[in-house]
C-alpha cells in the first residue's frame, strides 16, 4: 500500500510501486493484470512490470520504462503491450515471481 500510495500522490516510486499502482488501476477497470518481479540476467538488478490479459493473451506493460528522474520519455513505450517472450529477450530478463500482493 505505501508503495502505491507514493507513487500516485507523491509522485515518488521505483519500479515496484509503478507497478502495484498500474495493477490497483486496472483491478478497479477489471482489467486482469498481474505483477512480475524480475531481474536482469547481466546487470543482476531486480526490477518490476506488469502483465495484461487482453483478448486472450498476456502481455507485458512496465510503466517504468517512460520514466526517468522525474520527466516522461514517451519513445520507451515501444516495448509496452508486447508478448512476454519480446519483453524478456529485449530487455534480458528473467521472471522470478508473479503476482506480488498490492
């Protein structure tokens, strides 16, 4: 809850509370979506994105990718609504759980 709740008000988040705050917003759209955690294969670091169903196939969407020190580059939402497989190659992730509690 504090992550969303720092995200949406105060407009301060990592990647986790961009991505609980876009599963909040699509449960109250009944959108069904899940959260990912994930991490980098050659960085190590962990990161956070979500997962929609869409007319019968899931798809990534990682509202962090727009996002960077406070400003909003649209041109990184290339990589938004694409399959998982896309997304993990891409990006060179690896899932480690789904859908962390909000």
């Amino acid at each position: 809850v504090a992550a969303v709740y720092t995200a949406l008000v105060k407009n301060e988040a990592v990647c986790e509370g961009y991505a609980r705050s876009y599963n909040l917003v699509a449960d109250l759209l009944d959108i069904p979506c899940i959260c990912v955690d994930g991490v980098n294969k050659s960085s190590n670091e962990s990161h956070a994105w979500n997962e929609v169903y869409i007319d019968g196939e899931w798809y990534v969407c990682d509202a962090t990718l727009g996002v960077t020190l406070g400003s909003l580059n649209l041109s990184n939402y290339s990589t938004n609504l694409i399959r998982d497989d896309e997304y993990l190659e891409d990006k060179d992730m690896i899932k480690l759980t789904y859908n962390f509690e909000n």
